[in-house]
C-alpha cells in the first residue's frame, strides 16, 4: 500500500503529460474511464453494501443517501464523466493578446494548476466528478475520501484507473488516498512543493480545518446556509413549489434551503400554507415531514418548534427548516447577510425592484430570482459536472469547473527585442 506522501510524489511526477496532453487524448481517456465504471458496476455496488453496512446506525437517514450506491447511480457518474469529455479544453486557450510598441507580443494562456488535492466525506459520485474534472483540465488528482465512503471510492478509482491506461495514461492521474485517519488529511494540506491547490468539499468542521490549517492553496467550498425570502409581493403557490423543492427534494446537499424569511405582511396566509404544504401533507403521504424552526413571531401564527439559539447559524442537512418574519426586504437581507454562509440565496417576489435591490446587496456566489436554490450545481449550471461550490471570493466562486481548475501564464514572442 502507498503511503500518502508516495501517492502525491507520483501524482506530481505523472502531472505533465496530462498537462501537455492534447484534447482528443484526454477525452478518450473520459470515456474508456466511463466505460469502466459501467463494466464494474457489479464491483463498485458490492463495495457500496459493505461501506452501507457498516454506516448504518452510525449516520443519519439522510446522509445514508448520500452514500447509497445503484446501478442508475453509477451509470449517471459515468454520464457525467462523458458530459465533460463534450465540454471546450479549457487548456491552451488565449486569453488576452497585447502586442506593444516594440512588436513583442504578450498572450495570457490558460495552464492546468498541476496536481490537485480533494478531501471529501461520503458521497461516491465525487470521486468520478473530480476525475473527470481533473483529467480534462490537464491536472493530476490525489483523492482523499472520509472512512464511511473508502470502500466505495477505492472501488470507484481502480476501475477508472483501468480506463485511463486503456487510453494510455498513467493511472497514477487519478489516485485515492489509502490513509483515512486525519494524518492524511494534514499531509495534504501541508504538502508545499506536491500539491498545487486543496479542495475541500463536506461539512463545516472539515472545510475550517482545512482553511485554518492548510499551506498549500486551499480553495473554501461551501457549507450551504441557502435562505429563500418570500417577499409581500410573492406569487405563494410559485413560493410553495420553490420552497418545496429547495427543502425536501434531497435536503442532505449544501444547495438544500436551511431558513425561510416571510415579510410579515404576508407570513398569517403563507404560514399555514407551507405548513400544510411540507409538513401535514408529507406526513400524510407516508413523505418525512419538515420540522419548522420557529422564531417568536412565527411560532404565534403555527405550531412548530421554538427556533433554539444557533437554528439560524446551523446547516441541517436534514428535514428541518428555519422560519423567520421581517417587516421589510432590506430587513431580510440583513439578515440573510448576517446568517449566510454565501453560497445561495433567494428571493421569491413579482415586484422587479425589489427583486433587484436583494440581487444587489445578497452577497452570496449564487443569488436567485424566483428558482430554486437547488439549481447551484455544476452540471445545472452547464459545466459538466463541478469540482464543488466555491463561497469566497478570488480565483473561484460558486461551481467550480474546467475554467476555475486552470491558472494562466504570460507567453512573450520576441523578435530579439531587448529592454
């Protein structure tokens, strides 16, 4: 078994073919990684049960989900995986051509970051989503999955593994670390000199600690405290839909909505009926009802539980929603400004000024008119599949992609110019 700091001395050395590689070698290596996936589906599936028992008991029903494995499952990693393979190389390309005075010309180009580092906790499908990623913007990738997915993951790699030298890579691109004890964890965000830019993508803990800790550039994904307001102008039942799907159609994923703001001028008839949308009408269907989280004002008009201290500073990840009255829009984006994590948020009114003014002063990386906040995904947002959602504010934010998994250098062309 390799040691983590032979699996990113490998990566490293393996790192410049790809980057140099053209796009039809790259591409082929997606779809034969595809095609693994899909020829060892059976493989990936029995690891899947063992990490699945083990879990059970351990991790919420919810969280479960994420770890749970089928074959529609592995058969849309492996659409994913070809859904980049169609997407534009984002290597090479020019991004900005000077010619000065003196006739050198400066191009700024668009170069692979080199080996990138992804920890991540219990959702498979991301070891396939930062491969693909990874190989098509020309870096090499060092996987580090949490204990409770290992099984999965590690069955998951090999088999894209056997993909990549069918196309006649080396498989030491795509690697998963064999180590899931923190240690691993700390080698890769102290790993100066091996590791190019860090990815973390889970929950809050994990996320601070690599921020806090990492030496290496670390990019912050995001821990999703996404509110929806529902403004005195809102259209109720487009509001109930929305706020519908943002909380219960998979609440375990960062993009799920945690809080509810109602203007007060419209929260005594659109209570009860969220309410009798996602909590009596759920139950009633067999469904998990939503547990309402209610500040003193809410609590007055529904029954539901109080709202505690830390309700509106918690991402739940599960059937629980957070609900909160205010007078005006601007009271609503206070607080969403105090309480977001800046990732996504949204507004849900008729009136277009309104709808601009929160556009303008919601400081998130994804801010919505009217949607959904469950759209904030890669794949939704056209770019394949991501590498995870980015809550600050330079080189990356929001999706991550091909483009935001690539630098740039300055290329100079001379004619014997000298200075």
């Amino acid at each position: 078994m390799k040691s983590t700091r032979e699996i990113m001395e490998s990566a490293k050395n393996a790192a410049p073919v790809l980057a140099s590689a053209g796009s039809d070698l790259k591409n082929s290596a997606l779809e034969h990684m595809a095609e693994a996936l899909e020829e060892h589906a059976e493989e990936i599936l029995a690891e899947n049960v063992k990490d699945m028992e083990a879990a059970k008991g351990k991790i919420s029903d919810v969280m479960l989900d994420r770890l749970m494995l089928n074959k529609e499952r592995i058969f849309a990693m492996a659409k994913g995986i070809r859904d980049v393979a169609k997407l534009d190389d984002p290597v090479g390309r020019v991004l900005k051509r000077v010619e000065r005075p003196n006739g050198i010309i400066i191009e700024k180009v668009s170069v692979p970051m080199g080996v990138i580092a992804i920890i991540y906790e219990s959702r498979p499908n991301v070891t396939s989503d930062a491969a693909a990623l990874a190989v098509k913007s020309g870096n090499a990738c060092v996987l580090r999955v949490g204990k409770e997915a290992f099984k999965s993951a590690n069955a998951i790699t090999k088999a894209m593994q056997t993909g990549i030298e069918k196309a006649g890579l080396k498989k030491e691109l795509v690697q998963l670390v064999q180590d899931t004890t923190h240690q691993s964890a700390n080698e890769l965000m102290t790993a100066v000199g091996l590791i190019d830019l860090l990815i973390p993508r889970g929950g809050a803990n994990l996320i601070r600690a690599c921020v806090e800790n990492a030496k290496v550039n670390c990019i912050q994904t995001g821990t999703g405290i996404c509110h929806i307001y529902v403004d005195e102008k809102a259209d109720l039942e487009k509001a109930l839909n929305i706020i519908e799907n943002a909380k219960t159609s998979r609440p375990s994923v960062c993009n799920a909505e945690e809080v509810c703001v109602v203007h007060s001028a419209v929260a005594e008839k659109f209570l009860p009926m969220l309410k009798k949308r996602i909590v009596d009408e759920r139950a009633e269907k067999g469904e998990t009802p939503v547990e309402l989280r209610l500040d003193e004002r809410a609590i007055k008009i529904i029954n539901g539980t109080p709202a505690g201290e830390y309700d509106f500073d918690t991402e739940f990840l599960d059937y629980i929603l957070a609900v909160k009255i205010v007078d005006t829009p601007q009271e609503a984006v206070e607080h969403i400004l105090k309480h977001s994590t800046g990732h996504s948020d949204a507004i849900i009114t008729e009136d277009n000024k309104t709808a601009d003014l929160f556009v303008s002063l919601v400081d998130s990386a994804a801010v919505y008119v009217n949607a959904s906040t469950r759209f904030t995904d890669g794949g939704e947002f056209g770019l394949g599949c991501e590498m995870g959602i980015s809550t600050q504010k330079l080189h990356a934010r929001g999706p991550m992609g091909l483009e935001e998994l690539n630098s740039y250098k300055y290329v100079i062309h001379g004619d014997g110019q000298i200075r």
